[in-house]
C-alpha cells in the first residue's frame, strides 16, 4: 500500500467493478485502501436517505420535499432550499428504526463491493495488502438542521440513527475480514457547524465541538485494531463547492484534533480540505494539527495551475502530507472522471511525491 494519495469516496462510475478498475487500478500503488465509488444512490451522499429512510417514518412527518419538474415527482433536490424537510411527531420522545443491520444499506453494499474488491485484488489490480475503504456519513452530519429544523428533533432522531449506524457497522465488521478493511467517518455539516453555521443551520450548541465528537468516539469504540480508521473533513458541495468556505482552518484544525482523541485509538488518515488560495492565515492552523500519528491528506488536487504555490504555503506550517481531492465526485458529471484521474497522476508529480 502507499500513502501518498486518498480517494475521498465517491466516484460516479457505472459500476463498482468500473470505478475499482480505472481509478483503483491506475492509483493502487499509491492508495492506502480503495473505496467502491458509492455507485448508484449513495452518490447523492446523505440526500438518499430522506426519501429511504426518513420519508414515511410513522414518527416522522414531512413538511416539505424536493420540487415537481414537469409534474414529475423529484427524490433529489436541487439546491438547498429545495431539501426534504422532517418533524418528529407530537409524542414521540426518540425516533428508532427497524430492520437493524440493513435499514441503512450500507452493510448490503460493503458486503457486495467487498467480493468485488477481493476478486480484484486475486487477479493483481491491487497490490495483495491493499485495503477496502468504506466511507460512512458521521451521525451528525445525517440528521442535521437542515433536514430538521426543529432544532429540538435533533436529540430525538440522532440517538437512533445511531442505534442503526452502529447495527450496520457491526455487520461489515463481522463479515468483511478485518485485516482487509478501513472504515472513513464523513464529517461534512459538522465543519460548518463548528464555524457557527450558516442560514437554518445556525442552531444553539451545533458549533460545540463537544456535540460533534461525542458520536464519533461512540461510534469509533466499536472498530477493532486490525481495522484501518480515517478521517475525511469536508466543505461540502450540495448546491457547488465549497458549499462553505471559511476565512482559516482553525475550526477544522479543532474539531479534527478532537476527533481524533476522541476515537481512544489509533486513526490511520485525516482529510483537510482546502480553499483555491495562497493566502498563509488560511493554512497557518495546520500548525496546530496533532492527529496523533496519523497520515495527513490535504484536499488540494483542483485548480492544477495553482496547485504548487498552495502546497508551498501550506508546507509552511505543514511539512508532510499526501493529497487527495477536496471531496468525492458524486455531483461530478461523470464525462469529467478522466480528466480528474490525471489530475490525481500529475498532482503526484507537482507534489514531488512520486
């Protein structure tokens, strides 16, 4: 396995089989672990999860959805202000979900990309140590202000989504081997929370550091050592990127250095995502970083003319670290996908690390 490139996640390729070919293939011997594309619905990230999850829930009412096109029903929403919205119902004190272990669909989808992964990897496309990288949304960043507004639903749905992250975490680790696998949290809403916010997601205790860890360290208590842990920190990109664009990485730089204490174990890598900008207040937190040992991975790779003055301004208060892009690909036209793979190659190159 290498260490000098990360792929986020998503890739909106075909198939697993395509994505693990093409982008794991021609990068594999710089990868710590490869992921599956999140092919199919998992490329709207945590969007799917409105209309299979919350939509139709006997304790949950929706008060708004994503708008018709044409008199055509969508299940996607286009911006923000076009998102499903929830309330919990009068009476109801914790939300809970059943079908433990594949509510969610993560499980089923690990447990399917896996077999592809292994054959793969059998046939030589990976080196025979790489790893099966799996990316799961962080609690938070699934029920959020966005989805709720009510700010006081919040502690009455994240319990037991929870409950089912964690029943869908037990299965991949009982039936994918441990050696062979990484498990990434996603933390995307909760950099900007962490910020104060923004629009209907400014609510009382969401820039709490606090309030973010603490399902983190619940949830990371539950993976075994043989098992590969991760980070990806994220400025989003519902609606474009940066869906949040902050002044510095002071907030990120916190609330990563909390994560990582607040997992009680080892973390292999961490995501920082970046800003198109050589301005040093932006990077100078990096400073600040401890992750503890962990492989750092600047999201940098975009904007290729640029590329070498940012790594020199961040290499001021960071000296080493591997790059990755800012975020997946899902809202990627996927026509793009091979002009992103050769970005990844040259960014190598550009970085002096190949």
């Amino acid at each position: 396995m290498g260490n000098n490139i990360l792929l986020v996640g998503s890739v909106p390729l075909d198939s697993v089989e395509e994505v693990m070919r093409i982008f794991g293939g021609a990068l594999a011997r710089h990868l710590p672990a490869t992921p599956d594309g999140e092919v199919g619905e998992r490329r709207s990230w945590v969007n799917r999860l409105s209309y299979q999850i919350f939509n139709g829930h006997p304790d949950l009412e929706t008060i708004k959805r994503p708008r018709r096109v044409n008199g055509v029903e969508q299940l996607l929403p286009r911006s923000r202000d076009d998102a499903w919205e929830f309330r919990v119902r009068p009476g109801v004190e914790i939300v809970r979900f059943g079908n433990l272990g594949s509510r969610l669909g993560y499980a089923r989808d690990a447990v399917a990309s896996y077999f592809v992964f292994r054959t793969l990897r059998e046939k030589g496309i990976f080196p025979a140590n790489m790893r099966f990288q799996i990316s799961l949304p962080m609690v938070n960043s699934v029920v959020r202000p966005l989805y709720f507004p009510n700010g006081e639903d919040l502690a009455k749905v994240r319990p037991g989504y929870e409950e089912a992250l964690s029943a869908e975490l037990a299965v991949i680790l009982a039936r994918i081997p441990n050696e062979d696998l990484a498990i990434q949290w996603d933390c995307a809403y909760e950099i900007s929370a962490v910020y104060g916010g923004r629009g209907a997601d400014v609510i009382a205790g969401e820039q709490d550091i606090a309030t973010h860890v603490a399902p983190i360290a619940r949830m990371s208590r539950n993976i075994p050592d043989a098992v590969q842990l991760g980070f990806h920190f994220c400025f989003g990109t519902f609606g474009g990127w940066p869906a949040f664009a902050p002044g510095d990485l002071g907030r990120t730089v916190d609330l990563a250095n909390g994560a990582v204490v607040a997992t009680g174990r080892r973390v292999d890598w961490v995501h920082i995502p970046t800003l198109d900008t050589t301005d040093d207040a932006f990077y100078a937190p990096l400073a600040n970083l401890d992750a503890k040992g962990a492989r750092i991975y600047l999201g940098a790779i975009h904007n290729m003319a640029t590329l070498g003055a940012r790594l020199a301004v961040a290499r001021k208060y960071l000296p080493d670290f591997g790059l990755a892009a800012y975020c997946g690909f899902g809202r990627t036209p996927p026509a793009e996908m091979p002009a992103i793979l050769r970005d990844h190659l040259a960014a190598l190159d550009i970085a002096g690390l190949r």
